[in-house]
C-alpha cells in the first residue's frame, strides 16, 4: 500500500499596506528549491501558502492533518505565528513545527523552553537546511548532524548543531529555484489582489553595524549573487504579471557595476510594458559616484522617488559604538549639490537612541544635517533591538546601560491591527549610559517637530529665513517652540499640538505604540510627525496666525533687531505655499515686503536683500482638495513624503519694476 504524502503548509504573514501585499518570498524559495528533491516531492505535498497575517482562527481552520507547518518568522508577525503554531500542534500533535526567519534566536535553548510546541529553528538562510529536514523527516524526527539548525531532542530539550551550511568554492545562489519562474507564485496571480513582489540580486553584507541583521545576524558576511540573467528573467516575469512596485532587498544596492545593468534593464522593461512603475532599494553604506548614476537613471524614470543618503548619526562616540562608519560630511555635500542640480530628491535616515549618543550631540547633529541641505529631507527612526543583532547581545545592554521599552509594533501606514490577532511588539532604547530617559523625551518631541517643520514644511520657509536673515541654526527655533511653557503658549495651535508630542513620547517609555490612529485621514497607522502635520493641518489659519506672534518673541529672546511687517509677510508666505484639505477661498496675497522674490531667488542660488517692495501673488492652479481629508493625507504624506515637496505654486503679477514670473 502506497504511503499518504505528508501535507507542508507554509505561513509567512506580511502586512497589508493600503490594499497591497508582498509575494511570499521566502516561503516560496524554500517551496522552491524543495521542490527540485524527487525525494521530496514523491513524499510531500505542497499547500497553498497563508501570505497575510489573519485572524488566526481562520488560519487553523485552514489547516487538514498537516506534516510539516513552516513559519517565516519577523518581528511584524512573530506573536501570530507562535499563536498558530501552539493551537496546530494542538490539534495535530504529530504535525512537525518548523521556524525560520529573523526573528528566530540562533541561540533557541531560551526560545524552545518557552515553546514547547516548536520542533526544530534554523539559522539564516534555510533553503539546504528544509530540504534536509524534509528528507529526515520522512523516516524520523531525529535532526541529528542537519548544519544551521536547532532541533529538539527526544528528552524535549533544544540540540543545537553547531555547524552552518557549507558554501561549495564558487558556488552562486542561482542553485536555489526562482520561486517567480518555477511556478511557484502562479496561482497567487489568479486572484484580485494588488501584489508587491521583492528580489534579490546577491546576499550578505560586508558591514558590521550592531542594530542591523544584515551584517550581524546574517551569517554571510560575503557577497554571494544570482546570476544577471536570473535577475532579468525575475523583472521581466513582474512586469508581465503587472507587478507595480517592486523592493530589491539586497543591503547594498549600487555597490556593484552591474547594478548599474539591473537598473538599464529595469528602465528598459518599464518602457516597453510600463512595469514594475516602482523599484525600491537599499542603497549602499557609502554613497557614491556610482549609485548616484543608478539614481539618476532610477529617478529619470520615475521609477524611484528620492534618493537615501543615511547616517545614522553624527556623533563619533555612537557611530563606533555601533560600528558604523559614515561617509565623509564634505562628500555628502558634494553628493547632494549633484542631486540638486538634477533636481533629484533626497533624504538622510538616522537613528535615535544609538549608545554614545546625547541630547545635546543629537541636535546638533540634526543641524548639521540641515546645514547641509536644507532641501535634503530627513527620516528619523527609533532605535529597534532586533533579534539576532549585537544590540541584542545581554551583554552589550548591560555595558551601554540601555533603557528599552516594548511596545506594540503598529507600523507606519500598515492597515489597523483586527482587536483578535494576537498584537505584536517591538524593543524601543528609549534610554542609555549617555541619553537619559527624559533626555530621550526631550529628543524624540524635538525630532517629530522638526520632521513636521522640514519635511512636511509646516516651517520650512520660516527656518530658512531665520538662518539666512539673521545667521540663526534651523534647529534654534525647533528648540524654542518645544520647550516653551507659558501659559499664552500653551493655548496656541502650537503649544497644543507640542504637548500631545511631549505626552505621546511619556506613554511610548511606558510601553504604549509610538503610531498613532486618525481614521478620518485614512484607515492606517499614522507617525507622531504626521498626526502633528496633520491635526495643524485641521487649523492652519490659526496655526499661521499665532506664528507670527511666537516667531516675535523668539527673536526678542535672541536680542535680535527685526521689522513686524516683514516677519508677517514671511509667515504669510509660508502659509499660502502649504496645501489644505479645505476648500480654497484665498488665492490672492500681497506683501508689503519683497518676500516671495527673496526666497525665488534663494531656490535660485541668488542672494537677495528683502526690500520694502511690494508684490502681489496668486496660487498657480493650486490642487483643490475640497474638504476631503483622505485625499489629502495621501497625496501629502503617503506619495508626497518621500518625493518632491508638495507646495502650492506661487505667480507674481506685480514687482517694483512691473516684471512677472513664477515664484
């Protein structure tokens, strides 16, 4: 009599984003290269993947007397996959329960005493270590001498084999399956669902950073690649499945010259079949002549929004702490001054909470940033201790003296979680031997301000008036409006919003989400910078109003000499180049003060003096949102953020010499 084939049901929950979804990639490379093994597939049969993280009772219902249940294991999923896999063994005791994925320790004894339901974990990649499990498997439960993984023994306590998976001399990763070209994804084509798919072109990172899994926790310090012509057949197969965006996860894009034949045949596909219309990357660590032409090219057509140009942090002290080198701050000027000449949008990325790191040194790291581009955009990110990372190591938390915090992961612009799937969390350093707790406060409100101010461009045009007017930093201002605590302040649009910040950041060190629900504006998770932009947003002409008032007293307090007109013209001109939700009754300004020529010309690399001159402007067919805040949270803030800013457009119909043009 002829065996039953043993059933494999993968499970890789990923997070649904404004009606999209990734491809299941992992799970599809280990169904893959399984697949290749007649072995295998004479004894197995290979389930439809779960790909989205559910209610976790639809999930088991789904499942019918399984043999293996597979589980891609992240920290945006780890809970419900712990959730699933403790009621299948349940149900199913003879069922083998497998882990894989980042957020599996490699060092499991801990991770097995708290499960008890998981059978064996592996370590990094896993296509060779599943294949070998399910060969095992078929006989026994025994994993003994498998390299890269941990199993549990027959006295139920956690075996871990020491050894990783050999690396044949030359060996290339085109040894594992596309899971795009074998088939494997084809029925998920089927269905009505938007798809986001990822590739990869190489794996493994050269670089040491403690907070990222990458270079730490990867296992593979040197670069292995996919052959170019595996590449091309993977585009090629996501644009004729129309595949819209499309993520390249590789930890250094552009490093290599034939990123740059990626990046040609990419363009060359989107021409003839107009996708992917997006193609997302890591850029590399260290910037440079080489990813600027792949962006120029990737931006050219469209393909890719703005350009990152990330470091972390400007203190040297955190930066060796974390083993991280950045690029040259003179070469980071030379870089952008490239991007801004072809008119290429930018942004840094840095990291808040790095051991070694101050409120003082922080601020003025964000001022040199500015000063380096005000026009270079700027996303700050809380410090995550990833699994699997040196931040993560008992050791180094004890050295550095880290304060963290767990809170409920809801991440930026993910739909909002269903009450019924387990929630899951993320470890936040709020805290260290060189940021205090309050200190971290103080510098978390500070970053959320500015990234409203500079960013979204709340004050945008006000900050660089300040600093080429009267040769004041950008992050003076910042600093004036968090801390002030008067009580005329505090009854301004301003102060109000400043104290939601300042309470927000008290409940995140007590374990509460740093995201934030505004269904109004959309159903998804919103940052503290765009709750902010957006609840102003609600009462921009008192917000403006009340500016004026607050930019006076600042400079009073900075003992520095200025006209009140010509501050009212500024804030007034800052306010009419901001879009609004509602309906748009003001088209018409005139200024009494050469203010919308002065900052023209300040675009224009052209120093000019404010002068008592008069000019009228008009909004030039500015985008009327007509009291439809949805719209207006998307096009601002989920396609506009990190693309070319999103003003209304300004013509002046009357200068002192009669002259017209756009402004």
């Amino acid at each position: 009599m002829k065996n039953q084939k043993k059933k494999i049901c993968f499970n890789e929950y990923n997070v649904l984003l404004d009606k999209t979804v990734y491809l299941p990639l992992a799970s599809g490379l280990l169904q893959a290269y399984a697949q290749t093994n007649k072995l295998i597939t004479d004894n197995y049969d290979f389930m439809p993947i779960f790909y989205k993280r559910d209610h976790p009772d639809k999930i088991v219902s789904a499942y019918n007397n399984p043999g293996v249940a597979a589980f891609s294991v992240y920290a945006w999923n780890e809970q419900l996959c712990l959730f699933v896999a403790k009621q299948i063994k349940k149900l199913f005791p003879q069922c083998l329960v497998v882990f894989g994925g980042p957020q599996v320790p490699f060092d499991a004894e801990k991770y097995f005493g708290l499960n008890p339901f998981i059978d064996v974990t592996v370590r990094g990649g896993g296509e060779k270590s599943f294949a070998q499990i399910l060969e095992r498997f078929i006989s026994t439960s025994d994993f003994k001498d498998i390299p890269g993984i941990s199993y549990r023994g027959s006295s139920g306590l956690c075996i871990k084999n020491n050894q990783e998976q050999p690396q044949a001399p030359g060996e290339d990763l085109d040894i594992f399956p596309s899971p795009y070209l074998s088939g494997v994804f084809d029925e998920f084509m089927k269905t009505e669902i938007q798809w986001q798919a990822i590739i990869e072109t190489n794996r493994g990172c050269p670089f040491p950073c403690a907070y990222c899994f990458w270079g730490q926790g990867g296992l593979r310090k040197i670069l292995r690649y996919f052959s170019i012509e595996r590449v091309k057949e993977e585009i090629a197969w996501c644009a004729a499945h129309k595949i819209k965006y499309l993520f390249c996860a590789d930890s250094n894009f552009g490093m290599s010259k034939r990123d740059n034949l990626i990046s040609e045949y990419l363009i060359q596909t989107k021409a003839k079949s107009g996708y992917p219309e997006r193609f997302r990357v890591n850029y590399g660590k260290n910037t440079d002549d080489n990813i600027f032409s792949i962006a120029k090219m990737l931006h050219q057509y469209s393909m890719e929004k703005a350009i990152t140009i990330s470091f972390q942090s400007f203190n040297e002290v955190a930066l060796a702490n974390v083993k991280r080198q950045n690029i040259k701050l003179s070469s980071f000027k030379s870089l952008q001054s490239k991007y801004m000449k072809d008119d290429i949008p930018t942004y840094s990325e840095l990291i808040l909470g790095l051991p070694g790191e101050t409120y003082e040194s922080w601020t003025n790291g964000l001022e040199e940033c500015l000063s380096a581009g005000i026009k270079n955009n700027v996303f700050i990110y809380l410090c995550q201790i990833l699994e699997n990372t040196q931040l993560a190591d008992p050791g180094y938390i004890a050295k550095h003296k880290l304060v963290i915090s767990r809170v409920p992961m809801n991440e930026g612009h993910g739909a909002i979680r269903d009450p019924d799937v387990p929630p899951e969390f993320e470890d936040i350093i709020v805290g260290s031997y060189s940021m205090p707790v309050e200190d971290w406060k103080r510098s978390v409100v500070f970053s959320w301000v500015l990234q409203a101010f500079v960013g979204l461009k709340l004050a945008f045009f006000i900050l660089i008036y300040l600093k080429e007017r009267f040769n004041l930093k950008y992050t003076d201002f910042i600093k004036y409006v968090c801390d002030q605590e008067s009580v005329s302040y505090s009854k301004t649009v301003l102060g109000k919003n400043i104290k939601v910040l300042n309470k927000l950041a008290d409940s995140i060190t007590g374990g509460s989400p740093h995201t934030v629900i505004m269904s109004v504006f959309g159903d998804i998770y919103w940052e503290p910078e765009e709750m902010f932009f957006l609840n102003i947003s609600s009462f921009k002409d008192d917000f403006y109003n009340d500016m004026s008032s607050i930019l006076m007293e600042f400079l009073r307090e900075k003992k520095v000499e200025f006209k009140q007109e010509e501050i009212v013209d500024v804030v007034e001109y800052q306010r009419m180049r901001i879009p609004q939700y509602q309906p748009i009754t003001r088209r018409k300004q005139q200024f009494q003060y050469n203010i919308p020529q002065y900052f023209a010309d300040y675009f224009a690399n052209k120093k000019l003096a404010v002068l008592p001159l008069e000019q009228t402007v008009l909004l030039d067919n500015p985008k009327d949102f007509s009291g439809d805040k949805r719209m207006f949270a998307r096009q601002i803030i989920l396609y506009g953020r990190k693309g070319s800013p999103q003003f209304y457009n300004l013509i002046c119909r009357k200068l002192n010499d009669g002259s017209k043009g756009d402004v």
